[in-house]
C-alpha cells in the first residue's frame, strides 16, 4: 500500500507500481482525481478504482459514466473495515483480469 497526497505524485507512482486497487479521494490537495483515474485506466487497465469522498459532488452515480474503472463511491466517513472490504473485493478482482491479460501476452516484451 502507498499513501500520496498529489495528483502529480500519483501519476508517478502509477508509472513505477503495479496497483490491483486504487483507493482515490475525489478532491486531491493538487491536481485532478478524474486524471489519476483515466491514467490508471490506461497504463494498468485492470486495476479498480475506489472513490472516497466528504463531497455530494457526483452522488448521482455520474462518476460510472466518467471512469471506466470506477468501482466504487462511498462516504469518507465509511469505517475503515467496510472500506478495506471493499478494496479487498475490487483488488481481488483486479488480480484475476492482470491474470487473464497476461495469459493472453499482455504486457509482455518483444
């Protein structure tokens, strides 16, 4: 698990790190949520994306039609267990599709 506070220092990490899950606040102190999300989907395309956040922004659902590989909406008052279920289940997940992908020469060299 790693722990950033930027949108800039998360795009990093996604260049050197392999994620099964993402857990994301929707309002970063810098930069954009969205951005991770659609950098994540595009260099680690099975990892899942959980989204946390204080805001009523998006609570329509809206944020499934933006991020192809969001998952997950919730509160970021959700007790820490439900959250690491949620993680859990979505990482899982994740595993079983980087799985898959490479049995199928994803990712491979040459």
């Amino acid at each position: 698990m790693r722990h950033v506070q930027t949108g800039q220092a998360a795009l990093a990490l996604l260049e050197v790190e392999h994620f099964d899950a993402i857990v994301l606040d929707l309002v970063l102190s810098e930069g954009s949520a969205l951005t991770v999300a659609d950098f994540a989907q595009f260099s680690q395309p099975a990892a899942n994306v959980v989204f946390v956040t204080d805001t009523t922004f998006f609570s329509d659902g809206s944020i499934f039609a933006l991020c192809a590989n969001a998952r997950a909406f919730v509160e970021t008052a959700t007790p820490p267990d439900d959250l690491a279920a949620i993680v859990h289940h979505y990482a899982q997940a994740a595993s079983r599709a980087y799985a898959a992908l490479r049995s199928q020469g994803w990712g491979s060299q040459g």
